[in-house]
C-alpha cells in the first residue's frame, strides 16, 4: 500500500520530514479552507504550490536512502570505480587481482565486498568490465617458444668473451696484454649489458650498474690490493698475472661471466613457475606458501651452478678456489637482479651500494693507517685480514647484503604483484 493512500484514509494530521522542511498535513488543510474563500483562482493555485511543495520534500526526503541503498546493494561497483585503470588494462583476473593486492587490499577486506577472498573479487570486477572486442594474439604470443628461446644464446656471450679475454691475458705481455685486457674488459661488460636488456634479466628501469662494476672490479684486484697494501705495498701497478707486484685474481670473474647462463635460466624458470601457480592458486595466502619453496629452490640451484663454475675455473686458471668471495658475490648479484627484474629497485641499489662502499672503506682504512697517529683506523680491517685472509673482507660485505636481500625477495617476491607486473612489462 502506497503512502498516498495512507495519507488519503488517516484523518489525523501526519508530518513528512525531508531535507527542505517538515509538511504538515493539518496546517496544509487549514490553508486549504482559508484558500477556498477567496476564489477559485487562489484555491487552484494554493493547490498547485502546496503540492510542488509536498513533493519536492518527499523527493529530497527519499533521495539519499535510496543512493544509500544502492551503494550498499552494490559496493564492487564502487570498488571497480576507484579502480576503472586497472580493469580496463588488465588481460586477465589475476592481473586486476595483483593490483588490488598492491594497493593494500587483502583477503580480509574481499569479505567486506562478500568475496571470500581477492581472487573471487578480481574475477566478478573483470567480468563486470565492458570491453571491446579481443585485439589479435601479437606474434610472440603466438610463438612464446620461439620468443623466449632468444635470449639463450644471449646469456652464453659474457662467459664465452670472458675465457677469451683471459685466454688472451694468458698468451700476450707488455703492450699487447694491456689491450686485450682493455678490449675484453669493453666486450664483456657490453654483453652482460645486452643480457641484462633482454630475457629473464631484462628490467624496465635503470640499475644500479656503478656499484655492480666496482664489486667485479674489486673481485678481480680488491683481494690483491689489501694483500699488498697489508705488507707495505703495492709497489706497482697490475700486470695481469698473479705473482705480480699487485696479484690479479681472474677465476671468480670467470666464473660469475659463466653464472649469466644459470642465472637467466634461474630466472626464467622462477618466472613461469610463479606464473602458473598463479594461475591454480585460490588465494593469496596459497599463493604467497607455494611460491616461497620455488624461490628458494631456484636461488639454490644458482647457487649450485655456480660453486660447480667456481671450482672448474680455478682448476683451469691454476687458482685457488676462492668459495666464498665468489659465491656471496654471485648470491649478491643474482637476488639483486631478481628483485629489480619484479620491480622492487630501491633494496637492490642501497644494499649494493652499501656492500661497494664497505670494500672500498676497508681499502682506504690500510693506507690512512700510515698516516702519524692514525694505526687504530685500520685495526678492524687488519684483524678480519689476518683470521679470515684478504677474502674476509669481501665475503663480509657481499654475504651481509646478499643475507638482506635473501630476506626482503622471500617478503615481496611471494605476492601476486610482483609476477603481474613483470607479465604486463613483457
């Protein structure tokens, strides 16, 4: 029954409230009498203004329960609103999922939009989005195969370069050794560069290449540098051999060029892996539990690879094999990598930053001992020096960082975030 009809049978005066005032059913009958002595005229328009009056309050008195009720009727439709960008680009429910989780929504808050969890609600909001017809397959999605196997005989070029440049250190002096030093230094570094453009190890943003080159730099002269400057020199400049004035150590080098293979592979592998346990997974939680086991798994089998490269190197170099330094560098260089790769940049460039300065503070420290009454300076380098050896210092430094970003991949490489964004990127 209609409140019109109520009002028409309760002789009782009644009162509608709204948001322009309060009408009140007996006054307006009372006006009504007093209208009606004073002409037709007067009557009909006291009508007509009393019931534009009465409707435009019940109008603004039911306006916002209804806007309420709507809202309340449908909060995704507010939730697809605050969110039409990432809707409209994604290609997939997972994506739009990936982005709600970014922006802080959890499972805990889907229950609120009476979804069990992010996925749920992902999937009602992708199917809610209007969309124009599919755009056609491009051609590396129609041969991913093809596509991705590119950047296999990419990753191979820096140790392939590597052997012969130091092929080349082996075989020359003098002169000729300074150029093919300077000329495969120029060629390795171009081609970690294009590995690092293309394929699993590719990234849309600048790296922190600086520090990356000063830390292979410090692994193939740092350790000989404190060496000497612990006995008083270097008396010279380095001249590639390892029995030289300032000793070069060529092994951990070669083999970190070698560990590009095993690291777009790692990567690789770490990508599609988490792609589709994506694609199974029902929540973010189950999600997050099933992918920790996979990164740890494949920096394992990095870390494998590398210690295999590490021995085979110095066996053919003649060099110790120097475990530590090389494997806390390459644990250092692959987890920074990882993480820049899915898009968290900052941890990377300050903890490589920080493991670059703490070799190059420890160097420094050696010399400003010389000064008159500066000894105590280089007391903490020259205790790690003499329990651990000149390796002590970069394992440290390396090992401490590559510890930290161990710890940061397992909080942020586990959410679904991270992947979609990578699969959007590429």
């Amino acid at each position: 029954m209609s409140g019109l009809d109520e009002l028409d049978r309760d002789p009782r005066p009644v009162a509608v409230t709204g948001e322009t005032g309060t009408w009140d059913a007996g006054r307006h009958e009372a006006g009504m009498r007093e209208t009606g002595s004073r002409g037709t005229g007067s009557r009909e328009t006291g009508r007509r203004e009393t019931g534009s009056r009465e409707t435009g309050s019940r109008e603004a008195g039911t306006r916002p329960s209804v806007a309420a009720r709507r809202v309340a009727a449908d909060p995704v439709k507010t939730l697809m609103h605050r969110h039409r960008e990432l809707c409209e680009r994604a290609v997939d429910p997972l994506e739009i999922a990936a982005g709600l989780e970014a922006h802080g929504l959890t499972d805990r808050t889907a229950a609120r939009f009476r979804h069990r969890d992010v996925f749920s609600l992902a999937e009602e909001m992708y199917a809610r989005t209007p969309r124009d017809t599919d755009a056609p397959p491009t051609p590396e999605e129609q041969s991913p195969d093809r596509a991705r196997a590119g950047w296999m005989p990419l990753a191979l070029l820096p140790g392939a370069l590597c052997a012969a440049a130091v092929a080349g250190l082996r075989l020359t002096d003098g002169r000729p050794r300074l150029i093919a030093a300077v000329v495969g230094a120029s060629a390795v570094l171009l081609a970690v560069r294009a590995v690092l453009r293309r394929g699993p190890l590719s990234a849309g943003t600048r790296t922190s290449g600086i520090w990356t080159c000063w830390l292979l730099g410090y692994a193939l002269l740092g350790d000989g540098l404190l060496d000497a400057a612990v006995a008083g020199g270097p008396d010279g400049l380095p001249d590639g051999t390892t029995d030289g004035p300032w000793p070069v150590t060529v092994a951990p080098v070669l083999a970190l060029a070698l560990a590009c293979a095993p690291a777009a592979a790692s990567a690789h592998l770490f990508a599609v892996r988490a792609r589709r346990k994506l694609t199974a997974s029902r929540g973010l939680a189950d999600f997050s539990a099933s992918v920790r086991p996979l990164l740890l798994g494949t920096f394992t089998l990095f870390m494998g690879a590398l210690t295999v490269l590490t021995a085979l190197s110095a066996a053919v170099l003649g060099e110790p094999p120097a475990h530590a330094r090389t494997l806390t560098l390459g644990a250092l260089l692959v987890l920074a990598r990882l993480l820049t790769v899915h898009g968290h940049t900052h941890a990377p460039a300050f903890v490589l930053a920080a493991a670059a300065t703490a070799e190059a503070t420890a160097s420094a420290t050696l010399f400003a001992a010389r000064l008159p009454g500066c000894g105590f300076v280089a007391a903490p380098v020259e205790a790690l020096i003499a329990a651990c050896g000149p390796a002590g210092v970069p394992t440290a430094a390396c090992g401490t960082g590559a510890l930290v970003l161990l710890i940061h991949a397992a909080r942020h490489l586990t959410k679904a975030s991270a992947h979609a964004a990578v699969e959007r990127a590429r």
